[in-house]
C-alpha cells in the first residue's frame, strides 16, 4: 500500500475528507458511494462499483453480445476492464462516461497504444438518470444502425433494473 503522506482528522460526526488529489485521481465525485473495508487490519476506502455484485452476469451478457453480433463488446466498468486488461484511450473512457442514452460513435481513437480508429455503440446503463456503466460495442465485422440493436438496450435494460 502506498502513503500519501496526507494525514486527515476525523470530525465529531465521524466524517473524513477524502484530499482533492486522491479523488481526482480516482474519479471520485459527489454523490459517488464509497466501499470502506478491512484488509490486514488496515482500513481501506474505494470508490464503489455498483455492478461488483453483478459482475458474472454482465461478463456473460459481453460474451452472448460478442457471440450474437461477431463485434468486440465489453462493459466499462473498473473491474470489467482491469480483469481483461484493456488499455483505453482516457479521452474515450470519459467520453463513454458521459453517455445516457444509445449512442454512435465513428472514427474513434479506442485503445491506449493503438492509433487505428473504431466505429461502434454505446449502451448506458441508466436509472433514474444515474449513470453506472455502458455496455461498448466495437464494430470490428459489422456495422450496426442503432434499430439493430435491440439485444444490447433489452441487456443494458435489465442491468439498469438490477443496479441502484
């Protein structure tokens, strides 16, 4: 575990501000939950990924997406991506961050080390207009129109029933 040499006191209430610098760093924002746990007696806080608890099912949706439409898919997730290790384009993931409907994009710098350009899809996972994650589609054998793709929304969908 790494120091920061930031030390914080906790207020009368119990609260703790979390420094600017860390939040930033880990793309926390106001309104985000936050996991606080045990690991080896040391008490550890991480920004909250709500699709944690959904994790196999939302690998099985990728896998029946990629299967049905022969595209890349995966899901935007910390998890999804650091257990599959993709390396994306940060202006790309923060774009996909942004999406709360079905959404085309073309032309696309996607991988980190990789200057060829994508054409695909976004699907948010939306509820009560709050953004979790996307499901991405990557058009590497077939480009889709957004009325084609009826199996990712009804995917993208149930998950959003199942989040929040």
């Amino acid at each position: 575990m790494k120091s920061t040499g930031i030390v914080r006191r906790i207020d009368d209430l119990g609260r703790l501000v979390i420094p600017k610098e860390i939040r930033k760093m880990h793309k926390m924002k106001e309104g985000d939950s936050i996991e606080i746990f045990l690991e080896n007696n040391v008490v550890c806080i991480r920004k909250y990924d709500e699709s944690s608890p959904h994790y196999q099912s939302i690998v099985y949706m990728c896998e029946l997406l990629k299967e049905s439409y022969k595209n890349e898919v995966f899901f935007n997730s910390e998890e999804y991506i650091k257990n599959n290790e993709i390396q994306l384009e940060e202006q790309f993931l923060n774009r996909s961050q942004q999406i709360h409907r079905m959404k085309s994009f073309y032309n696309t710098k996607v991988y980190k080390d990789d200057e060829q350009r994508y054409s695909g899809c976004f699907a948010p996972i939306v509820k009560d207009g709050i953004y979790y994650a996307s499901f991405i589609m990557i058009y590497t054998y077939k480009e889709y129109k957004e009325n084609e793709l009826d199996q990712v929304k009804i995917l993208a969908d149930l998950l959003a029933r199942e989040l929040g």
